[in-house]
C-alpha cells in the first residue's frame, strides 16, 4: 500500500507536465535558459544578467538545446529535485522517530497538493527544498557524532545553494550553529564556513541584473525613489522604546525597568554554569528583547537556545523560571500601558483601523509578537491551511512541553526542532514585497515529521498497546490530512486541466498558495490567428512574449514595485522582451487615442489601470479573455482620420 500510494504521487508529478502554458516566474527562467543559448549567459539585450536560479537555468538550457518543449524542460527539474527529497525525507524521520513515522511523513508528503504543485513550478523552491533536506540530514548525522565527519556535505550544499536561490543565505549561516552547538571549533571548517557566508552576501547582493546596462531608469521613476525614505534590507521591530522619551514620566518608569532588567540579567547569568562572552550575550539579549517590547522574540529564543542546550545550570530552575516570568510579565504590562497611555508611538503603523481600546491592543500586539512577521506567516498558513495549522500547532506545542520536561532525553529531536525555528525566524528576517507560504515552504516537511513524532508519542504515553498506539496514529494522522485543504482526489486527478491549473476553484489565498496560474493560452492564440503584418502588439505581463510571434509595445506604470525591475535604456525599453516601453497612463492614452495602425493590447489587471477605468472606457474594444477572465484582449482598429504631426 505504501508503495501504491507513494508512486501514485510521482505520477501526478509527472501528469501533463507540460501541458500548460508558462505562469509568470517561470517565464524568466525559461527566457534566461533561451539567453544563455544565445549569449552563453543570462545576459538581456540591453546589458545586466538574471542571476536568480542560475543552476537551474543552466540545467534547463541543455534540454531546450536539444529541442524539449520550453514548459517540459523547466519543470521536469524541480519534479525530479522534489524525488530526491523523499529519500532525505525518510531518514530525518527515522532518525527522529520510528519507520512508521518516517513512512507517514513520506506518504503525505507524496500525496500534497502543495508539495506535488511546487514539484511542477519552474522555479526553485521544490530543489532547494531538497537540498535543505539533505543538509539537515547530514546535519543530523554530525550531531549525534559530536563531530565534523559531515561537515564537508554542509558546505558543499550550502555552497551550491547559492546559486540557486537567495535562501542560500540561510543555510550559509546555518553553517555556523554546529561549532555553538557542539561547543567545539574546527578552525578549517569555520573558515571555509565563513568564506562560503561571505560568498553569499556577496552573490546576492551584488546587482548583476543591471550591471552594463545603465542608463536604466527614466527621469519620473528617480524621481519617485528619490522621494522616498531608504529601505532596509531587513525587517526593522517596531520599538517603543525611543517614544517613552517624550515624556518624563515615562523616561524615569522605562530607567527602572532597564533597572530590572539588568538585575535579571546579572542573576541570571549568574546561575549558568558555562559562563563565557557567548552565553553572557545570548542572556543579555532576552534582557534586550523585554526593554525593546520584542516578547515575540524573546519567545522564540528562549525555545532555540533551550532546544539546542546552549544555557545550562539553574537557568532553567523552577526558582529563575518564576523570576523570569516575572519580569517578562512587568515588562509586558508596562509596554502595555505605555501603549494605551501614550499616542508618540502611532506613526510605526500607518494602517491603524481602529483607535479604539481594541483597536490599539491589536496594534501593540502586532509590534511586541510579530517580529519578524511571525504572526503574519502563521496567519497565512491558518487561511489557507487551517486545519493542518490548528493541528500543526497543537502538536508542536506538545512537543516542546514534552521536550522540556524531559530536558536531556531526545537530543536529536530537540535539536532539529530549534533548527526548524532557527531558520523560520532567518527567512522572515528579509524585507520582501511579499509575505506568502512559499518562503517558508522548504522547512514545511520537517515540520511534519516533528508534529508526527509529538503525536505518536503523546499517543505512546496515553496507550500500552503498541497496536492500538499505531492503529490510532495512521487513522488520526490521515483522516486529518484527508480533510485539510492540502488533499484532494479531484485535484490530483485533473492537476494539468484548466480548472486547477489556473486555480479557478480557489479564493484568492489558496491561488497564491499554490502559486497564482492565469490563462495566457487563450488571448495569445487569438492574436496570433488575428493578426496582420502592419498590427502593434502590447502587453503588460512578461510570459505573454514567449507565446506572441512579436512584442512591439510593453506598458507598465513607473509607480509600480516591479517597475525597476523592468525598466532598461532610460526608460525606453522593458527589459525582458526589449520591447518599447509605455511607463505612464498620459502615454498610453495618447497611444491609443493617436494610433495610426490596428493596436492589440493584451491586458492583465493592473492597479494603474483601474485609476484610468481602463476596462469600462475601452469596453466596445474589448475582443477576447482567457478562461478565467483575468488576461483580456483590446483591439484598436487603426483610425482613418489618423495624422503625422
């Protein structure tokens, strides 16, 4: 049965792989494979390099060369990645557990909706999603031998990482966790680790993309950023503390609560037996964390460093655990009331809905848990996947209190959960456009392991019977997994048919969950049958392109995030498809209205659009859509009254 089960996951994998049409990232690997066929790099037209997956696009290029379809190619490289994961996968679950939980979790993780959708995204989720699994595998295996035998594997993985994905940088820092963990020092590999970590940053902040391509941004676009405050490259916590000297009330109440910190902190350290700079910092950073209202944070880190034994001796006594919780509490409560007292601190949010009682609460919770975005990504993963959170979270929460009582027992199983949070904290660290499942999709089935492993053993303590501990476990575990979002028959049976593909019986959360899909099919092979010699074609979407014979025109507002990104030549050119670029609503209206020739415009819904009600102003244009209504086609017929001015 398991075998069944298992080998029907790889068949859906593999069901019409390449039936569908590119979605929009996986657009740009495909066009940087076809430029290293052309340029031997992923070099655009107008200068500067797509460096993002470049491992993968140099696997991919080798398949197009010998004349695999574009949509095959891209995706059979994740689809078989997602395979050598199942291997890595049963290991760590034995490891932890027991066969019948390394089974389990490889059963559900061949049967996922999500797992099997992101196998077949070209993009590089799904194979750095391997290699993470791979690495802590290894990982694993250095930590129960207290020593570096593997040490070389984490290094290389780590190392070829980096040029698949900016989530490299993770696993280069993860690097460094084996010599705190282990409490010993191998001077070759910690170089060789902070070379490899120096690499990283530099890779991935190096701008390759617009390298020998200035200049790149119109007058209006640098206008517009110049205006702006400078991002971080990280998430900044929102800190209460600079507004408490406002007033002087509170500057004296905030000094006796530093105070009181730094009592705890002296006390604390005190009670450790490994006094050293180390643990010194990692006490003071608790200490920090309550002054700074970061109680999220100091949360989190009181669970890694307590999972990975990094603080011993009487820190974790009754007596200090009291004390502790003590002026966690007195800090909390007078964050609190700072909060509520105290109006300085508004502008850290600029979406307050509310500033009544409840209001405000909600916004001091955001600012004292959220950080880095904790609370947002389990709020994502709780409205697309809510059962299999609620469940999750039960369950880990469970592990932990059983971790904690047992203090010495399950090292391995406490150590990789401190690696789980450990590196959920890292990836949210990064300042993105977005916060969406997918960036924390590679921990995903670990996590599974770990909540399978809570519940057999909570099953294990409830019941002797070993049979009635294993019947109860693979009845619970699947009817769950059954009933959550991430299973569907129907689903896996019809994944390469429009209706899932371009995810038409999703809400808006679950499509971008699974990564949002539009129908590009349909409205491209309309022009393509329409379409005469002298026509101007337009876009506003890049995958469009790869199905159009040609791309005249490309329109696309400067206001936009993404705008940088596309713009090349002074603003004349998008980048992608070196078509002319059209970066403003005067232009496009004068385009239209002014057109001496019949215009095609292939529309996706964008925000500059709706503030010109683009779709209600030219509706009698309007000529075709795709299947799920979002692409929709314009055609301009060329006017007879046309003049050159």
């Amino acid at each position: 049965m398991m075998a069944v089960l298992i080998a029907a996951g790889v068949f859906f994998r593999f069901k019409g792989l390449g039936s569908n049409t590119l979605a929009l990232d996986e657009y740009y690997i495909i066009k940087a494979a076809d430029n290293i066929l052309q340029f031997g790099l992923p070099k655009f037209i107008n200068g500067g390099y797509y460096e993002r997956g470049i491992l993968m696009q140099y696997l991919i290029a080798p398949l197009l060369a010998i004349g695999i379809q574009p949509e095959f190619a891209g995706r059979i490289i994740p689809v078989l990645s997602n395979l050598l994961a199942f291997p890595a996968l049963y290991l760590i679950s034995k490891r932890i557990g027991n066969d019948l939980i390394a089974i389990t979790s490889v059963i559900i993780f061949s049967l996922s909706i999500w797992e099997i959708e992101f196998a077949r995204f070209a993009r590089m989720y799904a194979p750095f999603q391997a290699l993470f699994l791979w690495y802590v595998f290894f990982l694993i295996k250095d930590f129960e031998g207290k020593y570096f035998n593997n040490y070389k594997w984490l290094l290389l993985i780590s190392f070829t990482s980096i040029f698949l994905y900016e989530g490299s940088i993770f696993l280069t820092i993860l690097n460094f966790v084996p010599f705190a963990v282990l409490k010993k020092v191998n001077i070759k590999y910690l170089l060789l680790s902070l070379c490899v970590f120096i690499f990283a940053v530099f890779f991935n902040k190096y701008n390759f993309f617009t390298l020998n391509s200035a200049p790149i941004f119109p007058p209006e676009y640098l206008n517009e950023v110049l205006g702006k405050v400078a991002n971080y490259p990280i998430k900044i916590p929102k800190l209460l503390f600079p507004d408490a000297f406002n007033s002087s009330l509170f500057i004296v109440l905030t000094s006796i609560i530093a105070i009181m910190n730094l009592f705890w902190f002296l006390y604390s350290f005190k009670c450790l037996k490994t006094k050293n700079l180390l643990t010194a910092v990692l006490v003071f950073l608790f200490a920090l964390a309550m002054l700074f209202n970061q109680f999220g944070l100091f949360l989190l880190l009181f669970m890694i460093l307590f999972l990975w034994n990094m603080l011993d001796g009487k820190f974790y006594s009754k007596k200090n655990i009291i004390i502790t919780s003590t002026v966690f509490s007195i800090n909390l409560i007078y964050w609190y009331i700072f909060g509520i007292s105290n109006k300085n601190w508004y502008h850290l949010f600029s979406d307050f809905s509310s500033f009544s009682l409840w209001g405000i609460t909600k916004r001091l919770l955001i600012a004292f848990f959220n950080f880095p975005d904790t609370y947002f990504t389990l709020n994502n993963y709780f409205i697309t996947l809510p059962l299999l959170t609620i469940f999750s979270s039960i369950f880990l929460i469970i592990l932990f209190i059983l971790l904690y009582k047992r203090r010495n027992n399950d090292d391995v199983t406490k150590f990789v959960f401190g690696v789980v949070i450990f590196m959920a904290l890292t990836a949210n660290l990064p300042k993105i456009v977005y916060v969406e499942t997918r960036y924390t999709y590679f921990l995903v089935p670990i996590i599974l392991t770990l909540v399978l492993y809570s519940m057999y053993h909570l099953l294990s303590f409830l019941y002797r019977n070993q049979l009635i501990v294993n019947l109860l476990f693979v009845i619970i575990v699947f009817t769950t997994f059954y009933l959550s979002n991430d299973f569907s028959f129907e689903h896996l049976f019809n994944i390469d048919k429009p209706e899932f593909n371009y995810r038409l019986k999703y809400d808006n959360y679950f499509k971008r969950h699974l990564y949002r899909r539009w129908d590009i099919k349909t409205p491209t092979d309309f022009v393509k049958n329409e379409l005469n010699n002298n026509d101007l074609i337009m876009i506003n979407e890049n995958s469009m392109e790869y199905y159009l014979p040609r791309v005249d025109y490309f329109n696309f507002d400067y206001k936009h995030h993404a705008f940088g990104a596309l713009t090349v030549n002074g603003g004349k050119n998008e980048r992608w498809s070196n078509a002319k670029l059209i970066y403003k609503n005067e232009q496009l209206i004068n385009f239209i209205e002014t057109r001496h020739t019949t215009i095609w415009y292939l529309v996706f819904p964008e925000e500059w659009l709706h503030e010109i009600n683009f779709s209600e102003k030219y509706k009698q244009y309007l000529v075709c859509e795709g299947i799920d209504g979002l692409v929709k086609v314009y055609k301009f017929p060329i006017k007879n009254n046309y003049k050159i001015n």
